[in-house]
C-alpha cells in the first residue's frame, strides 16, 4: 500500500509539495475503472486502494473525468509511442508485408501485457455518451491514423487481401482487445489460455492464419 510523503493524513486542499506518485494512481484507477466503469467508481475509492488522501486526488486531477483522461492519454501515449518507435526501428530494413506482420506481433503483444488496459478500451469504446468523443479524439484516432497508411499498404501488396482497411482496423483492434479482456472467461473452455506464453502465441497464430485467407 501506497503512503503520500507526510504521513499524517491533513484534510483539504494539498501543500503543492505534496506530489501524488501518478505511476501508482493510474494503474489503480485504471484497475478500479476496468472494473466498475465511470459511473460506478469514485475519487474516494481510488484513493482508498492507492492509500492516498482523496483531497489529493481532487487537487491534481481535479474531478473522477480528469482522472479518468488522465488514464486515457496514458494508453493513448503508449500506444502511439509503441507504434512511433517500431516505425523509426524499422528504417527500411523489412519488406512491407514483414514490417506490417511485425506492428500486428508488437501489438498483440502490448494488449497481452497489459490486459487491463484491454478490459478497460473494450468498456470504453463499447460506451456511447458524453465521454466518447474523448475516447474517440485520444484513444481511436490517433493510432488509427498512424495504422491506416500500413493496412493499405498491405492490402494492395496483396498481403491480407482486397479488405476495407478501416474495417481491418477495427476487426484487428477489437478482436485482440475482446479477447485479452475476456481471457479469464476463455480459460473454461480453452487450457491454451491459461498459459501465458502459450496464449499468446496462439493468438498470434489464428490471427495470421485469418489474415492469409484471400477472400
């Protein structure tokens, strides 16, 4: 459990010294939003489960919606990072349909280890309300924009076939996310799921297979 630097817990507004470690206070609210969405977490047990003093929650974030964008621009950052970074490692060292095999491997990847992240974007973007617009301009279009000029690439190499590449956006997007997100629940049926390494080549290798179809 996490102790904000004095000890002593003061009600009120936070001495600007008083800095949350935002590390910790993300993940426990992306944890706490995973799992009860919006409207059925608040500040008070985020800060309850982080063991922070929820005046300071309030203080940095302002409200339970800036806390929760906060959480948004962080898998929104990390996701275009990702993507950012594979594009300049890349440098022309492999043919298109390598490089494009190798974004969709380092993307399953990213959603396999970090499967509340996944539990988390399937609960927000299944949403229709106030709070999608945001959803939209920070967590779907960026990395959409970024993907869109590969998948077509792809498509008229030949590599995943004569496919509406937005559609293959959100086909590729959801179905990984669904998937990582309902895990727990595929364990019942399938003993692949319940190993971790196992699992995630799996996936990978149904993915793939789906993308060799000519159809």
């Amino acid at each position: 459990m996490m102790a904000v630097d004095n000890p002593r817990r003061q009600r009120g507004r936070p001495r600007k010294s008083q800095t949350p470690r935002s590390a910790l206070i993300l993940e426990t609210a992306l944890n706490i939003f995973s799992s009860y969405g919006f409207e059925g977490s608040s500040l008070r047990q985020i800060a309850s489960v982080a063991d922070v003093d929820v005046a300071l929650l309030s203080h940095f974030f302002g409200s339970k919606l800036g806390l929760w964008k906060a959480v948004i621009d962080q898998i929104a950052d990390q996701v275009v990072a990702i993507i950012l970074a594979m594009d300049h490692e890349n440098n022309g060292a492999l043919s298109e349909g390598e490089y494009f095999r190798h974004v969709m491997e380092q993307l399953i990847d990213l959603v396999c280890d970090t499967p509340l992240m996944a539990k988390f974007m399937v609960k927000e973007i299944a949403q229709q309300d106030e709070r999608s617009e945001y959803v939209y301009e920070r967590l779907i279009k960026p990395p959409h924009d970024l993907l869109l000029p590969l998948i077509k690439k792809a498509r008229d190499a030949g590599d995943i076939g004569d496919t509406d590449p937005e559609l293959f956006f959100f086909v590729f997007t959801g179905s990984i996310a669904m998937t990582v997100a309902t895990r727990p629940f595929i364990v019942r049926f399938s003993p692949t799921a319940a190993q971790d390494e196992a699992f995630r080549r799996e996936l990978k290798r149904t993915v793939f297979r789906q993308l060799a179809l000519k159809i």
